[in-house]
C-alpha cells in the first residue's frame, strides 16, 4: 500500500517553504494562486504535523540551494513566474513583460506626456496629421480619452480614421516614440503661443444670417465657384427647420404638396409648438387631423429619426426656392 506521506511530499514542501518565508510573502502568493491549488497547499500544511523530523527545514535548505544554484528546476524559474503573472495581471500583459519581442503597449510608454493632453488640443494638433498617423496615436492611447479625442475631429474624417484604426495590429515603439515626441512639441507651442480653437464657419453663418435672402444668395453663389462643397454645407446650414416658421401661408401650403404625410409627422415630433400649429393650420382640417393622431401613437422617436426627416423638408424647401416656387426668408429681411 502507497505510503499517503510520501504522495503528498511536495505539497509539504510548498507548505514548509511558505511558512519559512513569513506571512507577508504567503499572503502575497496566495493570491495568485488559484482554489485547486490553495487546497492541495492546505493539504501539505496539515501533512506537516505528521510528517519527519527535520523535514521542513530540509525543504526550506533545498529551496535555497535552488535559488542560489542553476540547477533545472531554478532555470525553469521564468515560466514559474510567468505562470504567476498570468494570474495576478492577466495572460496579454504577461506575454509583453516576458517576452523579448513583445511591443510595449502602456502609453506613457510610447507616447509621453501627450497621453495626458486636453482632448481638444491633441484634436487640434492631430488635425494636420494623415490618416494612418491619427489612428496610430487613438489606437494606442486609453479608449476614453481616444472618445473624447474623436468628438473634436471633423466628421468627413472620422470614417477613415476609424478604418485604419481597425486594421492596425502592430507598430514599432520606436515610431510611437518619434511620433509622440513630435505631437508634444507642437503641443506645447500651442500653449505657449496661447493658440485656440476657432469655428470659423459658425461665424460666417452668423454673419450671412444677419444679411438679406438675396446678400446671402449673392454670397454662397461667389463660393460655390471655388467650393460647391461648402456653398451646398451653408445653403443648408443658413436655412433650419425652424426657418419654416418664416413661410407665407402659401410658401407653406406649396411645400407641403411636396411632402410625404408620414416623413411630415416625424418631422413635427421635433418642432416647437409654434412651427406645428403654423403647418398644421396650411393643411386641411382632415390631414391635419391624421397628423395629430401620428404623433400621439408615435411614442417616443430616436433624435436620428426626426433630425433625418427635417433635413429633409429643408431640402424641399430650398429646391423649391431655387426654383422660384416659394420664396425664403431671412430675418434679417423686414417685411411689411
């Protein structure tokens, strides 16, 4: 019959060497070991009581030995550790400690202080970048902060930036590095020379919206010659949804012919109070009717949804007054 003592040897002598190291040092390798593993130690603990003279400082002399000799079970001593790491910090970040190769993925790390920059700032330098640069440095900084980075990057390039973010699988840390120093000298001339952010385009609305209908076509007209892109954005941008209220009746009743009555009633599930009744009050008595009962059933409806279906009636509208049909008002235009 198996001498049980002789079964169980080493976990006794797990346990002899826990116990000589001290209950700080125990404490510690505990918890990185996993249930099955604490039990086969609390078994070698208790095995202990009945085991030889001798034994545990024997197993204590031996670990020594070991740590102070290359014998093999020392030189094994990498994956041991490694083994350990994997439970304490989880099995990626184990790989990057233990491997030579493996590339550095902690920010700091790789890009310096700019992983702590104002989100608007790095936006701001990150705007003259390509693409590929931009992905690198949100691939490679903290999800959060990459979010509030994005929020301040222009729509039209988000697209690409988040392609090239999906396909990056490795980079360099040495093209982090240069890449990160770069970013936080111009940074820091940003501060220094107290630039800030500025919406020009917010302006020149401004600025076009406190000018006549007619001022405003003369000058979107002048862009579009060199930029149909940003003449059609202003046309857009110049005439709101809430611009509607400013119709005559018939401008109105004109647009409405043109408009489907579901995408219609979306839209009036965002407007004020003022701007329905108006459109209401074009309709007849029956269809407008329908589009108060539409709206009580609706329940609520994604922003998405009812923001979708207004720009749809300005664009409507603005076809209709470049084709003289109805005629669009500014407020800068005084009415009698």
């Amino acid at each position: 019959m198996a001498d049980p003592l002789a079964a169980g040897a080493g976990a006794r002598r797990a346990a002899s060497v826990l116990l000589g190291l001290g209950p700080e040092v125990a404490s510690e390798v505990f918890q990185l070991l996993g249930e099955a593993d604490v039990r086969e130690l609390a078994r070698g603990a208790r095995d202990l009581r009945r085991a030889p003279n001798g034994e545990q400082s024997g197993a204590l002399r031996t670990f020594v030995e070991l740590m102070e000799g290359p014998s093999g079970e020392a030189l094994a001593g990498d994956e041991l550790l490694r083994d350990f790491a994997a439970r304490a910090l989880g099995p990626e970040r184990a790989r990057r400690a233990f491997e030579p190769g493996a590339v550095p993925r902690e920010p700091e790390e790789v890009l310096g202080p700019i992983v702590h920059a104002d989100p608007e700032a790095l936006a701001m330098v990150l705007a003259r970048e390509q693409p590929q640069t931009v992905a690198l440095v949100l691939s490679a900084i903290d999800a959060e902060r990459a979010v509030a980075v994005m929020e301040h990057v222009p729509q039209e390039r988000r697209g690409e930036i988040v392609r090239r973010m999906a396909v990056v699988e490795s980079v360099a840390p040495e093209l982090l590095r240069e890449v990160g120093r770069a970013l936080a000298s111009e940074l820091q001339a940003i501060v220094a020379g107290g630039m800030r952010k500025v919406d020009g385009k917010a302006a020149a609305l401004e600025i076009l919206r406190r000018t006549s209908a007619d001022r405003q076509a003369e000058v979107v007209a002048a862009i579009e010659e060199s930029d149909p892109a940003l003449a059609a954005d202003l046309r857009t941008r110049l005439f709101t949804f809430e611009d509607l209220s400013s119709l005559g009746d018939r401008d109105i009743q004109q647009l409405l012919k043109e408009i489907d009555a579901g995408r219609l009633a979306v839209a009036l599930k965002g407007a004020t109070t003022e701007l329905r009744e108006k459109v209401l009050r074009n309709m007849s008595s029956r269809a407008a009717e329908a589009v108060r009962e539409d709206l009580e059933a609706m329940g609520p409806v994604r922003v998405a949804l009812v923001e979708a279906a207004q720009a749809e009636l300005v664009a409507a509208a603005l076809e209709l007054a470049g084709t003289g049909r109805i005629t669009l008002v500014s407020p800068a235009d005084k009415l009698i």
